[in-house]
C-alpha cells in the first residue's frame, strides 16, 4: 500500500527538533520559523512537555468520555484563567477543522437556524460544514456545497449591514478569523469586530471567533480579538494548543445550554491530549511567551518594513504576513536551500508567512532577517 498523494513534499526527512530547530536525516540543521502550520508554540521537545506526556503514558493514555476524567477540568480552569474567559465552558475535540464544526453546530442547535456568514480568503477547516464556510472552491466537493452560506468581504461593515438586513431573521452564526492565516494574514478591523458582534446580538445569532491559529499567545494577547474588546459566543482552538499532540476546543459561552448527546466524540479529551495541553499551558505562563511574542514579533514587523521589494507587513505578535513586489516562491525557496529557515506559503502567492514557536529570542530573529535581507538584495550567501 502507498499513501494517498494530496501533499507536495520538500526532499527533507526531519529526525529530530530541539527548541526552534529541527534536524534531517542527513544532520543537517534548520530553522523552524513555520512551526508546523503554527502548531509549535512552546518550542520543540520542550523538557516539560515531554516530562508530562511521558509520566502521563505511564499511568494512563487513553480512555472514553464515560468516565471522569479531573485531568478535563484541569486543563478547563487553567485555560479559563489564562484566557481571561473563567466564566465560558470548554468542549474538547481533536483538531481545528473539528472544533469549527462544533461550533457552527452548537450554533445551529441554540437558535433553530441554518445559515451563516463567513468571509472571503477565509480558511476554517476541510471537513464539511467548516470547508463549507471556507472560500476556497477547489477543495470545496459537491457534497459540502450548500445554499446556507454567504461569503462577504473581510472589513466590509456596510456589506455586513446589508447582509444582517436580509438574512439576518435566518442566520444561525457568523464565524470570522482573529487574524486570517491562509489568506495571507489579514486582520479583521476593531470597529468591524464590534460591528459583528453587536449585529449578532441584535437579530440573534452568534458570533464565532476561529483562533485556531491565532489564539494561544501567537498575536501576544491570548487570542487575537482580545484586542478589539469583543467577546464571541463561541471561540475556536486547536493549532498550538497541544504543541504538535492533536487536540482541539472551543470555549462555550455561559448562556449556551449543553444536553446530553448533542456534541461527541472518541479521543477528544483524552489523557494524553489534556496533559499536552496543560503542559503548554503551563510552559505559557512560566516562561512569559505571550509577552515574547509581542516584543519579538514587534521587532521582527518593523524591520520587515524597511527592506527593499517589500510591499506590506501585516500581523501581530508571531502571526506575520510578509507580501512582497514579487512571488515569494523564489524568496522561500533560497531561505530554505540556502540559509536552512522553513517558512510558510498563503494563497496569496506573493505573501510569505511567518508562525514560530513563541519561545523565539533575539539571536534566531536577527539571524531570519540577516537572511532574508540578502535573498532580497540578492547578495552573496553569507555564515550566519
């Protein structure tokens, strides 16, 4: 049997990653500055984390949701806390393409509704009602297709006000990103943020914040739309949720009912899964990766600005979209054979993306930039 080919691959065989490197088969050693589609937020193989799963192993990995699990509450009040969002509940679930489809079925469930708006260049997932609200045909099968979703411009208030006016007795939910990955890293606006969520509230649906990759620290607030002071019925998780071990959540807004039977799922929550995401936690807060998001994201975005054949540097914190003059294949191509830094693509093929682990210093950051500042000059390789 061979695997079913659906991912382009780079000759590269990692074997090994400690902190942000990782090394191949052959010893060589790059720069992670991609983190595995943002996955890797407290760096690779991080002491604590592998102390946690192992010693967990050892007790117990795996059982249902049948039973009590106090490692489920665990993690349940320290993301609360850490969040700033005690007072929501929590569903676990597996990845981000799941907990989108949670959401928008919980959604569905409270008002008795079926539509939804979502946003062009958005990106929520490959499964079926989460690729539905996904602006992208060409991974969209006519399975997933359906009349129930309108797809509008990203920061477009007055579109929005017109949408709301003519489905607004209909709509079930609104699901935004806190800052768009795949589409090139496009930031929803404060005063858009609050419109969407005022105009929630005021024909009844709700508002779903997707921080699936730009919640758990990676914009340097906890989630992304902390910083337009809107709170979400329903918010998203997933990516750098577990460091790399699959989980995936959303956080539940008090007035949101739960039944018995109406969300479920196998290994969502289980043993494994909620020590790896204690850990990162847990790692989060001792080591202040927030705040180094911020100061080194910061950084890195301002000197972004001043090269040469840069057209625009969007994002917060570690969640950067570099969009160049030109394609930026070329560009990613020599970081990686020349200089050993993995990035990241978008669908805009002129915008490089940047998601590393949040425990990046000084040291790696200069060395991006001293890197990325000679493929664009095009300048001799240099030792760096």
């Amino acid at each position: 049997m061979n695997l079913f080919d659906v991912y382009p691959l780079f000759d590269i065989t990692p074997v090994r990653a400690q902190g942000m490197y990782v090394w191949d088969d052959k010893g060589t050693r790059y720069l992670d500055l991609y983190g595995g589609h943002a996955v890797i937020s407290i760096g690779h193989s991080h002491p604590h984390y592998v102390k946690r799963l192992a010693r967990q192993l050892y007790d117990i990995g795996f059982y249902s949701n049948s039973v009590q699990m106090p490692l489920q509450q665990e993690l349940a009040q320290k993301l609360g806390e850490i969040s700033e969002y005690p007072d929501y509940n929590l569903f676990l679930c597996n990845s981000g393409a799941e907990a989108n489809e949670n959401a928008l079925k919980l959604a569905s469930f409270h008002t008795g509704r079926k539509k939804v708006i979502a946003f062009k260049a958005g990106f929520h997932g490959r499964t079926s009602a989460a690729v539905a609200v996904t602006d992208n045909p060409g991974i969209i099968a006519p399975i997933n297709q359906t009349e129930n979703v309108i797809f509008l411009p990203l920061n477009d208030i007055q579109a929005f006000a017109d949408a709301l006016q003519e489905h607004g007795q209909q709509l079930a939910a609104v699901i935004v990103e806190g800052m768009q990955g795949v589409g090139g890293v496009h930031l929803p606006g404060t005063n858009f943020l609050k419109a969407l969520a005022n105009g929630c509230e005021s024909v009844g649906a709700l508002l779903i914040l997707d921080e699936v990759q730009s919640g758990y620290g990676r914009s340097g607030k906890f989630f992304a739309h902390q910083y337009a002071d809107v709170q979400p019925h329903l918010i998203t998780v997933a990516k750098g949720m577990g460091n790399g071990f699959p989980i995936g959540g959303v956080l539940v807004h008090p007035e949101i009912e739960a039944k018995h039977g109406m969300l479920g799922t196998t290994f969502g929550g289980n043993y494994l899964a909620c020590a790896a995401a204690l850990a990162v936690l847990e790692v989060m807060d001792n080591e202040k990766l927030m705040q180094n998001a911020q100061q080194v994201g910061g950084w890195l975005i301002d000197e972004l600005k001043k090269m040469p054949g840069v057209h625009e540097v969007r994002g917060k914190g570690l969640m950067i979209g570099v969009e160049l003059e030109e394609p930026f294949a070329p560009v990613r191509q020599q970081l990686l054979k020349t200089y050993k830094i993995f990035t990241g693509t978008s669908s805009d093929k002129n915008t490089l993306r940047l998601l590393p682990p949040l425990c990046i210093g000084s040291e790696e950051a200069e060395k991006f930039i001293s890197a990325f500042e000679a493929v664009i000059c095009k300048t001799q390789p240099q030792e760096l």
